[in-house]
C-alpha cells in the first residue's frame, strides 16, 4: 500500500465509462444512499512541487535471505526503510512470516497488535488491564515490488485542494484531497461490506483515513478480506481493523473484528487534546451496527494530519478480477471531516493508479461508489 504522492493536474486524469450498477450492488445503494453521478475531479490549480521524500524506495534485485541479514541504516531511525525488490516481494509472500500493510511488506515482528481499547503511546502499548509491552524498533526494510503509488503529497498544499496518487503499486482507484492549512480533528463515515469473492484467494482492502504532509503517518479505518500474514488466517472473510503506521517501519493495528456482507460499519477517527501543531490523541473505532460490536485503538500521534483519504481500494493479491467481491461495488456513505478551523469540505481528485477489471469511481464531498468488473 504504499507511494509518492503528486500534485492533482486535471488533464493528467482519465476519464472513464461509469459502469452501472448490478443488482447485487442496489442492495447497498438503498441501504446507504446514492451518490452523485459526477465523476469527482482534482482542482484546477496544481499543488505546489514537494521535497523528495528522505526515505525513498532503493531499488534491488536479491534474495530474501540477503535482505533479513541487513540492519537499519545508521540515522535513518525516523524514516522510513523501503526496499522495492521484486524477487524479495515473491519470496516474503510465500514464507508467511510478513504482513501487507499501506506501505508495503512488513515483517511480522514489526507489525503490533493492541488489544481493543489498548492504547500506543511513545512506543508502548498499554492494554486495557494496565499491561505494558514496549515497542522494538524494526530492523527489517519495508518491501515493495513495484513503483508505488502514494496517498499522500510531501511539504504542504497551498492553498487547500485536491491531490493525486502516483502510478504504480496496488491501489486500483483512490480519492484525496489536503486541507492545509487547517488539521484535521475528526474524520467520519460509514460504509457497507461488500459480497463475498465468487473464488477466495485474493486480499483486497478498502479504506479511508488521513496521514500527514509528510507522508510517512498515516491513520486509517480498513475493511479486509482474505488472510494477511498472522493477523488474520482464513482466506475467505471479511474482517476491520484500526491501524496507525509511522516513520519507524513498525505499525499497529487495533484487534480484528469479524463482519459479514451488507453489514455497515460506522468508522469514527476522533481526536482531542490537541496541541497548536495538531498534534493529538486519537480514538479509532469501527463499529459494526448490524452485530453491535466493535474495535477501538487510541494512538498519541505527534503529528498533524491534514491530507484525507476519502475512500481507497487495494488489491496487494489476487488472480483475476473473479477473486474481487461480485456485487462490483464498494459504497462509502455520510463522511464528515472537522478540523481546527471547522467543518472541512473536500473537493477530492480521484486517481487510478493500477486500474484493474475495469474500475471506476464516484467520489462527492461526502459519498463514494467504487465499480469494476468481476468478469
């Protein structure tokens, strides 16, 4: 899942044929609402050029092995480690030992989870019993296979509009938008669970969330299907989690909560006790309201965040566009966005950095409909 981030041009964006929606998906359109058929599209004015991101990919063709026998460069502890390595992606994907997460393959040692409720603060875990494990900085690179796409711009977008992902990497179709100067203090919205995949195998995410100027923090709300690594293993469920991803190359993720198609989850990303920097405490919860339950995480984040992921679809594995739920619609409803300055309303480029199975998307200030193609 992970990028560089560009400026939104709007003769940089193809236009395509919305498909229409097939009975399976009227399901979810009458539970949730329809969305505006208008094509949502980046603002005129491009953003202004961004620095290069200090932990950009290094490109290698070596073995996995080779790769876990490294250590962290020295004074990168506060970047990111990328390595796109095509080879090492292959082999890191059969060993189960590493996890998909928004920047890549993370090995499993990495990757934290906290229990619901639990709370990250200054790289320790406290569970809801008083618990504490600490955090061990990663030693592993992160691994991509390709050039990345990106949901997130470097520096800041003067004056405040939409952004674009780069191409490459597995995002098949992504909205964003950044809201500088202002910083976000609420995110939320809801959205239903698709059908099941007419095949099991694949892994595919679909999410919303915010990270900041940087782009190397990143707070997301994710709806799952399919096994990934040791969080979950069953290849043919769906499944939400909370994650919270930072420079360090480990990320958390709140405990797993199993849904079922045409559910709707209400996802909340709340913050409070703010500093003037925007720097906040967070609370991430899902919840699940046909089922009642729900997953929660707070996170003490010591950056601002103002670039908004409206809705997103990543499909880091699968074989063939039958491996993709078949009702051929993932519906994003009733999004609101606050922040330091009041109510934020996007106007969202939408980008398709690796379109597959013919995927198109709806994207309003408020609502998001994701097509593609299941055949």
């Amino acid at each position: 899942m992970k990028r560089l981030f560009r400026p939104a041009a709007g003769s940089n964006l193809r236009r395509r044929r919305l498909l229409a929606l097939i009975a399976p998906a009227c399901v979810i359109a009458t539970a949730l609402g329809s969305v505006s058929p208008a094509l949502a599209r980046p603002g005129s004015s491009p953003a202004q050029a961004r620095p290069a991101r200090s932990a950009a990919p290094v490109s290698t063709t070596r073995s996995l092995r080779s790769l876990n026998q490294e250590r962290r460069p020295a004074g990168s502890s506060q970047t990111r480690w990328v390595v796109r390595d095509p080879v090492a992606y292959r082999q890191a994907e059969k060993t189960g030992n590493w996890v998909t997460t928004p920047e890549g393959l993370s090995y499993k040692t990495c990757v934290y989870s906290v229990p619901s409720h639990g709370v990250l603060r200054k790289n320790e875990i406290i569970s809801p019993n008083g618990a504490i494990r600490k955090i061990t900085p990663c030693q592993h690179p992160t691994i991509t296979a390709s050039a990345s796409a990106s949901p997130a711009a470097h520096g800041t977008i003067p004056p405040a509009g939409a952004c674009s992902f780069g191409p490459g990497g597995t995002y098949w179709a992504a909205s964003c938008y950044g809201s500088s100067p202002s910083w976000v203090t609420s995110f939320d919205q809801k959205y239903a669970v698709p059908s099941n995949p007419a095949k099991t195998g694949a892994l595919i995410f679909l999410w919303g969330g915010i990270e900041n100027a940087d782009g190397n923090t990143l707070l997301q709300d994710v709806l799952t299907w399919g096994a990934n690594g040791g969080i979950v293993t069953q290849p043919n469920i769906w499944y939400v989690n909370n994650w919270y991803l930072w420079p360090s190359n480990n990320s958390v993720h709140s405990a797993s909560m199993h849904v079922n198609p045409n559910d709707t989850i209400v996802a909340d990303l709340t913050a409070s006790n703010c500093t003037t920097d925007g720097h906040c405490t967070w609370v991430l919860t899902s919840t699940d309201t046909v089922s009642g339950r729900a997953t929660s995480i707070t996170i003490g984040s010591g950056v601002g965040f103002d670039l908004l992921i409206g809705s997103d679809m990543e499909v880091p594995r699968a074989q063939g566009c039958i491996e993709t739920p078949a009702s051929g619609h993932a519906a994003f409803r009733n999004l609101t966005v606050k922040g330091n300055t009041g109510t934020i309303t996007p106007a969202f480029g939408v980008s398709f950095p690796d379109p597959q199975c013919s995927i198109t998307m709806n994207q309003t200030s408020s609502a998001s409909d994701i097509l593609w193609k299941t055949s």
